[in-house]
C-alpha cells in the first residue's frame, strides 16, 4: 500500500515500463473476457440483461429537457432550459458488453464516453513476474469499432496502481496513450481508476493540472512517488473526466478517517462518502447516477447536496430525471460488466450476438440481438420468490419458449434452467 507524506527530496527508482504484444486470435482474447467477467452474474448476480439497457436508452432519447453529450463537453456553457446529460462507462473488466453497448448507442443516436483500464487482466493485459506488461493487441479492433460506433474513447488511468508493482506508472501512462493513438484512437482525455482509499491519491493526481499540493507518496518498501509530473498540455489531452476540484481539509485527522472510511466494507458509506460528501475532491457534475448491481443504483448529489438514494432503481432513476430542472449537469457512471449478464462462462451476454471479428474491417460481425425470451427467464426467478401462481396457460407458453431457448443452448447446464425446469414440473403436480 502507499500511504501520503510530505513532500521531501528524494531520488525515486522504479523499474522501466517494458512492454511486450501477444499474437492472439481475437475470439480467444473475447472468450478470456468471458469467462473472466462470467463471475459477476454468478455466484455475484450483479448484472442486468443489455434489454434493460436499451430500455434505458430509449427514455433518455424522450427527454426533451435534457442534452445528451460525451463527458469531454462536460464544462461547456448549458444550452437555454436544459440539463446536461453524459454517460461514462469505466471499461475496468467488460470490453465484450461495451462493444454491444457501444451498437445499442449507435442504433438510439445516444453520444457516451468509454474509458480503457490499461492494466485490466481481463482485456486489455497483464504483467508477468519480471514486470513485464504483455498487451493484448487483438483487442485494438474492438477499440476501434468503440470509436467507429460514435463513441468517445478515452484511457481509465491507473498509473498507481502499477508503482505499487515496482514500475514506473506514469511511464506506463503515456506508453499506453501512445499505443492508442497508433492503432487509429482519438485520445483526447483521461478518467482516473478510483484509488484514494488505497493510495492515499487519486490517479488524476500524477497531471499536474490536477495536483494542487506538492506531494509524494511513499509506498509501503519505502520508494516514494511525487505527484503531478505529466502535463496535459504536452500529451495533447484536453480534459480528466471527472473535472475536479480539490476541497482538502486542512486536518490529516478529517483525511485519515475518509480514506479509512472508505476501505471498509459498507459500500453504502463507501459510496455515500466518495460521491455526496467528499472533504477531498468535489466532482464536476451537480448529480452522479451510479450503477453498482442488478438494478441497484446511486443517485448522489456532488459536494453534501440534498440528495443521495441508495440501492434507487431504474425507476427511481427516471423519477429523478424527469423532474430534473434546468441548469445542471448529470453523469451516468456504469461500468459494462453490470450489463454483461451470462449463463455460462463460455457464453456472451444475453442480448447479444458477438462472433469472431476480422482484422478485415469489411468482415467484421458483432451484432446486435435483443432476445425477449431471455429476459423472460431473468424475471421469472423474481417471480417464483413471491410464489408466482401460473396458470395452464402460462405454463404451455413457458414451455414452448423453454424448448426454443434449449434447441438455442442445447447443452446448457446453466442452474436458472435447472431451476425453471423443475418449478413447471412441480407446479404440473
């Protein structure tokens, strides 16, 4: 762990940033994802069907008092009896569920913006005992129809988390962004991986436009990192996408008992704390919208506002956006895997149609496909909970939907199929 300190002279030695391309097939760089993201919706059950998404979508399409924007417009004067609306996906596990979602906004005109986690084992690399990063290069092609989709694509910087590895981060930093831009990407902002209450920092931090005090962080072997060394201005990046400001307190005891606050294991206090009520970093929208679950949402005012509802629905959420006055700006902050629900580990998300990928653009296939009788399964696990009572009707259709969802998934072992199979037999009795 690095812990804060005074800032003091002090030569810092951390290791070069090496990197290194793996020649892998972008099926199997697709299906690594997953099955590592499969977790989330079990044993976890933390994701949504991509329906619920577009769902989603299609109210935000309705909302005539608000203007949808990438989170790079964020600061730009508002537009007459408007608010402003922008969706932030942090891609830290889930590149698959991104890409799909990245075509459902494409199909509804929605602008967002993604942001690329550059160490995440899941997709995008990993580093190997000799600190080595190996960079799964085959995933640039789904980058890139991120950014064909209309999407603004930007880097999820995690820069200490690698200086916690013994690597220089902020060489990584610009190695990646670098990287990026080679490969065909329009960089022109960052969005710091959280990170205060493990490091003490947050990683926009490392740009000097948002290090407003002289600092350096001492890591737990005693190597120390000083903040604020990169420059915005010279790596052509126009924003960090949080836009924050800092609201320091002046007593280490108020900064102490946040950044423990937040490592404890209440994710309501974590997030009331973090998002609403922050003596650290005030953020710069008016009102965060924060997905964390099935249907499970955040919405928190910024800077100890008047308002914070925990585990809201998509209901609540759409209560609190129509009755949005004008004149303020709102981000939607999801992280894709809580729309990547998956019955198996081998499988892609419910919703979607994701095949192998071409490096020829022309043949390229990822399409997408609602499937209704999928969401029906999801809801029916909620309904046997409040001992649903079916009739023979029901029943008949439900079997037929189960024998064309079978022939589909014909080897399926998934335990909601076992489960819905064995609720018809007994209520057949």
């Amino acid at each position: 762990m690095i812990i804060c300190s005074k800032a003091v002279k002090r030569e810092m030695i951390f290791q070069t940033y090496r990197v290194v391309s793996l020649d892998e097939e972008i099926t199997k760089a697709n299906n690594r994802c997953n099955e590592r993201c499969f977790p989330f919706s079990y044993p976890q059950n933390a994701t949504n069907l991509l329906t619920s998404y577009v769902t989603l979508l299609e109210y935000l399409k309705g909302c005539k008092h608000l203007e949808i924007d990438t989170i790079r417009n964020m600061p730009n004067p508002l537009p007459n009896g408007k608010s402003r609306l922008m969706i932030r996906h942090d891609v830290d596990h889930d590149l698959v569920t991104a890409v799909v979602m990245s075509y459902l906004e494409k199909i509804h005109g929605i602008p967002a913006s993604y942001y690329l986690h550059h160490i995440s084992p899941y997709y995008y690399g990993d580093f190997d005992s000799e600190g080595v990063f190996h960079r799964y290069e085959a995933m640039a092609r789904n980058y890139l129809t991120i950014q064909e989709n209309g999407a603004e694509v930007g880097l999820h910087v995690d820069a200490l988390s690698v200086y916690e590895k013994g690597i220089d981060g902020m060489q990584a930093v610009v190695t990646e962004i670098e990287w990026l831009r080679s490969i065909g990407l329009t960089i022109r902002g960052t969005a710091a991986h959280g990170s205060a209450p493990y490091y003490g920092a947050e990683n926009f931090e490392i740009f000097k436009d948002h290090c407003s005090q002289e600092r350096i962080l001492t890591r737990s072997d005693g190597k120390e990192v000083k903040l604020g060394l990169l420059s915005e201005k010279e790596l052509n990046l126009d924003y960090e996408a949080n836009f924050p400001t800092f609201s320091y307190s002046k007593n280490d005891k108020v900064l102490s008992a946040y950044f423990s606050e937040l490592l404890q294991n209440d994710l309501e206090k974590h997030l009331y704390r973090y998002l609403h009520c922050n003596p650290y970093t005030i953020w710069g929208q008016d009102y965060t919208v924060w997905l964390y679950g099935r249907n499970r949402w955040v919405i928190a005012a910024t800077d100890n506002g008047n308002i914070f509802h925990y585990d809201a629905s998509i209901d609540d959420v759409f209560n609190f956006l129509v009755g949005l006055r004008p004149g303020y700006r709102v981000v939607i902050h999801i992280h894709p895997v809580y729309y990547g629900l998956r019955l198996l580990p081998t499988l892609y998300p419910i919703g979607s149609c994701l095949r192998a990928i071409s490096e020829d653009k022309k043949n390229e296939s990822i399409v997408y496909n609602a499937v209704d009788d999928i969401q029906m399964l999801a809801d029916l696990t909620n309904e046997l909970e409040r001992k649903f009572v079916m009739t023979d009707r029901k029943i008949s259709n439900l079997e037929k939907r189960m024998r064309t969802f079978e022939q589909v998934y014909e080897k399926m072992t998934n335990h909601w199929i076992f489960q819905l199979r064995n609720l018809l037999i007994r209520w057949r009795k």
